[in-house]
C-alpha cells in the first residue's frame, strides 16, 4: 500500500493492491482528511489532512509482526510515529 501528500491540494492518496484494505478509524481518518471506514483501490481524501487533528502519535499496527505488550494489552504493533510540525513545513 501507499500513501503519498500532495502540498498544493493538502490532501492524501492512498492505494492499495490487491485484495488489501486498511480500517481508518475516527481521529486517523480526521488525521488524513478521510471518513473513519474502510479504504480500498486507489482514493484521495474528500477533506484536508490535519496533521494536528486529534493525536499527538500514531500507532502502526500490523498482522505481520508479533504481537508485544502495549499498555494492558497485547497487540501487533509495528512503529509509533510521533505527529509534529506545522501546516505547511515538510514531512
């Protein structure tokens, strides 16, 4: 899958392949300008993404990766993004 920012639009593409999907949930979806559901093919955001929209980290999960400890849970989690900059600085 990819997800590419366009700078002049301010807006996300993302596209996957095959028979993948992602789940984007509220404050991700809000994060890359999307409804919170299921993205699937080739679709660019209908809203601004907002990078200071709802979380001040991202949690990446993955099936692929072994399940570890996260907070009282285990989980697969893959990398923790921390969310910093302003509107208009690069990423």
């Amino acid at each position: 899958m990819e997800f590419h920012y366009h700078r002049v639009v301010k807006r996300v593409n993302i596209k996957t392949k095959g028979h993948a999907k992602i789940f984007l949930a509220d404050g991700v979806s809000e994060l890359l300008g999307f409804e919170s559901g299921e993205i699937k093919g080739k679709v660019e955001s209908p809203y601004i993404a907002d990078p200071n929209a709802s979380f001040p980290l991202i949690y990446v999960y993955c099936d692929l990766v072994e399940s570890q400890i996260v907070g009282d849970i285990q989980s697969p989690l893959l990398k923790i993004v921390k969310v910093e900059g302003k509107d208009g600085e690069k990423w």
